[in-house]
C-alpha cells in the first residue's frame, strides 16, 4: 500500500487485494512457508472484474509484502 494512501482511499478492489494479500503472507508464515505470492490463487486469479484486477494485484501484493517483512499495518486496517 502506498504509505501516502490510507484503506478509506483505495477501491473497494484495491482493499480486498491488500487484505487477501495479507492474509496469505499470515498463512504462509504460520505454516512455515517459503514466500511467495504467485502460489496464491487470488493473486493468480485475482476475484475482481478484469478491468481492476492489476491494481488488485498491486495491493496484494503489498499487503503480503507488508506482512512477510513485520511492517506495521496501516491506520485503519
């Protein structure tokens, strides 16, 4: 998530994929997982109309990015 944007500011798109995404880094974590994204059917088949799916992706992304490396969530998570 870009840290000059707040959850209140993404699309309803771009939320869902930051939380999905952070949602799969948790779970990779807890089973102790190699990272990585690409195994993760929502970042493969993201669960949005098309024409958002990139910035979907984007925000998955990030949340997962966010979570593997310990970085605080952003206000409002």
């Amino acid at each position: 998530m870009n840290p000059q944007r707040l959850p209140a500011e993404l699309s309803p798109a771009e939320l869902q994929g930051y939380k999905d995404g952070v949602n799969a880094a948790e779970h990779d974590i807890r089973l102790h997982e190699p990272p990585d994204l690409r195994k993760h059917l929502r970042f493969r088949n993201p669960p949005v109309p098309t024409v958002v799916a990139r910035e979907y992706r984007q925000e998955f992304r990030a949340g997962y990015e966010q979570a593997i490396h310990g970085g605080p969530l952003p206000p409002g998570y």
